[in-house]
C-alpha cells in the first residue's frame, strides 16, 4: 500500500510542475521550447500586430519560428498585419503573393530585400527572373537565373533534412529550366536545348522537361531527334507518366516529313488510348467536383487503395501525389496535426480553473484552422491538375484532328496531281541522325537502358519529295 501512495505523491508532484510551466497568457517563446511552434507562431504575429515599437528579439523569434513552420503558415494573415512585420520570410510571402497576382512592381520591392543568406532567398531570384523575363531585362533575367540555379544547389548539398535536400534540387532545376524556357521564347531554340541538357535524368522534373527539349528540337527542324526523345515515353520506367501533348508533337513530327500513315497512326492511338481515359476522369470530376476533401484523399490513398479505383485515376494520382508542392504540403500538415494533438492532451489535462485554458483553446482554434487550409489546399490542388488534363486532351484532341484533315487534303492533292511521295516509308539510317562531334549513337533493339532514356534519335529520311507516278502505257 505505501508503494501506492508513494506513486500517487509522484503523480501529483509531475502534474502540478506541468500546470505550474503554462502561464496565464501565451507566451511564444514557452510554447516554442516545448515543440508547439505553429501555436507560437500564431501567439507572436498576433502580439506583434498590436506593438507599435517592434523589438529585434521579438522578430528575431518570429523569424525563427517562420523557419521551423515554413512561410505557408502565414498565408491566411491580413497582408496589412505582415506588411507591418519587417522579417525577410514575411517580405518573401508577400511577394510571392503580388507576384502571383501579376503585381510586379509591388513583388519586386519585396523580393529584393530577401538576403542571400536566407532560406527563401533562390526562390526570390527565381520569381525576380521570372518577372524580368515577362518586362525583357535579359541581362537581368540571367543574373537572377544564376544566382537562383548556384545558391539553390549549394543548399542542397548543405541541408540534412530531406525535404528541404528535395525542395533546394527541384528549385535548382526549375531554375535552369526557366532560363531554357525563356531562351525557347526567344527563339534561340539550340541554347535552349542545350540548357535542357544540363539537367539530370534523376531530376524530378526531367520527365516533364524532356517534352519541352523536343519541342525545342521540333522547331530547328530535328525531327528525328525530337521524335527520338518523345519515344522515351515508352519505356517502362515512364510508364506512370500521361504527357497527352507528347502525342501531338509526335504527329506533328511525322506530318512535317510526310510520313503520313505514321501520323494517323499515332492521331488514331491517341483517340483509343485518352477517349476511355479521360470519360472515366471526367465522370469522377463531376461527381466530386464540389468535394472540399475528395482529392485530398485520393493524394493520401494507399497503393492497395487505389487498386478499387479505375486504373487511370489511380495512376494519375499517384503522378500528381509525388509533385513537390503536394510533399511540403504533407509534411506541414503532418507537424500540424500533431501539434494540435498534443495541445488538446494538455489542455485536457489541466485543471478546469487553470487559466491557460483559455489561451490554449484559441490557439487550438487556430490549428486546426491551419489544417483545414492545408486540406483545402491539396483538395484544390489536385482537382485544378485533374481538370486541367481533361481539358487539355480535349483542346489537343482538335489540334489532331485538324492535322488529321490537312494529312487527308495533302493525300488528295497527291492522287488529283499524279504524284506520288519519293518513298512509301522509309526505315532510315545513321546518315539522317544530327549528332554533335560528342555524341555517338548505336542500333536500338528494343531495351530501354536506363543510361540512355533521353538520348534517342529517329534516322528517318525526309519524305516530302514528290515524284510523278509512272502510269502504265496501254496496250
């Protein structure tokens, strides 16, 4: 029996210094020691908002505590409040947000306050070359393209956390990517490809880039290599990848050297392949299209959850689960909804006159407002995506099929002419391969090695020659 009193004295001793550590008001900075750092961070920003002399050690901890919750934490605050906060997180956030608005010049003043040494500090170049670009300061553009792509990189290398190893190397890759896009838009389609060149295959962007480095071969009239890329596709490492607009530029790549049966081919497999597809995509959309938490599960769906799904939607989800917007989503909504899980097991636990309750309940409010915006935020995330691949297919679904017509008319005129094309169909050879004094090119039979993904090339003969058709002499 005295063991048991014993333990219940402990008890209550361990209890009361719990009760004893939460004060009467929140304060930031004990709620942060004790891991509760999205309550913290809401605690400051609304201390702050009513000082009118802002102290450094207050911002100093606002800044820190922006860090251990990412700037996303703060995007349903009153832009005026943050505009009072002067922290380089908030000024980021605030420029993102005019630049997302098309409002360059109020973003640029906020970007360029971002210090080098700051987490967000490539991304802010990234956005301030990007706007550079849309006003034509070229010189600009690639200074901030630089120091984006260089600094974004070293993090990568600096920083243990995987996510953040993740998001600094896809950042570091959009970088280059945007610098190939503008060159692209300018016309000078060899820098540009030559810029797409530069990214790994292991990014995760790559696959989606690969089209764009096509399309940029496609207008230098590469067509053998831009179809080669395209039938990267193919291999089944790819296989989860659904680029309906990889489809059209391989027509186009056929139809611009007249191998047209090839180009119905590939016009009549889009048709069969993306009708069925994007009926039962679509018929789930309207179903769920008003849903504030479909999407959002479906993104957290278990492999074997998806299996009851049409095989598709699962694919497509699994596709745009693994986008890097949607894995800093997760983690913050993770961290948010254990947080908002321990408040509550310590507020339950004080005593119904403890005075903390009161704070403690306003921040728990506050939490699982937090989670809902970042439910809605998947949810709406990855409905948009969803909804822009169907419409998608369906505007590339006319573009094929006004090539379908122009290949039907071009026909015509051949038998209406007596002409004929100067082959039916030619296989090709390694005299038709455009190649750098680099680059060496072997026989494809059929393997897709994981070394070479990207680096095919069609050898097909331009077949736009035309010749008269012999016609039989009569007897």
């Amino acid at each position: 029996m005295k063991y048991l009193v014993l333990l219940s004295l402990i008890s209550q001793l361990a209890w009361s210094d719990e009760e004893v550590k939460w004060k009467n008001r929140a304060e930031a900075e004990v709620l942060a020691q004790q891991g509760f750092v999205f309550a913290a961070l809401d605690v400051q920003v609304r201390k702050l908002a009513k000082q009118k002399d802002l102290e450094s050690s207050d911002l100093e901890l606002l800044e820190d505590l922006i860090m251990k919750t990412n700037v996303e934490a703060l995007e349903d605050y009153d832009r005026k409040v943050l505009a009072k906060l002067p922290v380089a997180s908030v000024q980021f956030l605030l420029g993102r947000e005019a630049w997302k608005e098309k409002k360059s010049k109020e973003a640029r003043q906020w970007l360029v306050n971002v210090p080098k040494w700051h987490r967000y500090y490539p991304e802010a170049r990234f956005l301030l070359a990007d706007m550079a670009a849309d006003a034509g300061k070229t010189g600009a553009r690639e200074a901030f393209e630089e120091q984006c792509q260089s600094v974004a990189a070293e993090r990568a290398e600096e920083v243990k956390s995987p996510v953040l190893k993740r998001y600094y190397t896809v950042l570091s890759e959009d970088c280059r990517a945007l610098r190939a896009r503008k060159l692209y838009k300018e016309g000078k389609y060899q820098e540009s490809v030559d810029t797409y060149s530069k990214i790994d295959k292991r990014s995760y962007k790559w696959p989606y880039l690969l089209l764009e480095k096509a399309w940029a071969h496609y207008n230098i009239q590469d067509y053998n290599r831009s179809l080669g890329l395209l039938v990267t596709y193919k291999s089944p490492l790819l296989s989860s990848y659904f680029l309906p607009e990889a489809e059209i530029l391989t027509a186009l790549g056929y139809f611009r050297m007249c191998l047209y049966d090839d180009a119905l081919v590939v016009i009549d497999q889009f048709y069969n392949n993306y009708k069925p597809r994007t009926e039962a995509l679509e018929a789930m959309l309207n179903t769920h299209k008003d849903s504030q938490t479909h999407f959002y599960q479906l993104m957290y769906m278990t492999a074997e959850q998806r299996k009851k799904l049409h095989p598709f939607i699962a694919q497509l989800a699994t596709q745009v689960s693994q986008r890097p917007r949607f894995a800093l989503d997760r983690s913050a909504l993770a961290k948010v909804k254990q947080e908002g899980d321990r408040l509550a097991r310590v507020f339950h636990g004080l005593s119904s006159q403890h005075q903390a309750r009161a704070w403690m309940q306003e921040s728990m409010k506050q939490l699982e407002a937090m989670k809902e915006n970042l439910v809605g935020r998947i949810n709406y995330h990855a409905k948009r995506d969803m909804f822009a691949f169907v419409t998608n297919v369906y505007g590339l679904s006319e573009e094929l099929f006004k090539v379908k017509l122009e290949i039907i008319s071009r026909k015509k005129d051949l038998v209406y002419g007596s002409k004929r094309l100067v082959s039916d169909r030619g296989r090709g050879n390694f005299d038709q391969v455009k190649r750098s004094r680099f680059e060496a090119f072997w026989k494809f039979h059929g393997a897709f090695w994981a070394d070479e993904l990207g680096d095919f090339s069609f050898g097909l003969e331009n077949n736009c020659a035309t010749v008269r058709k012999e016609v039989p002499l009569e007897e």
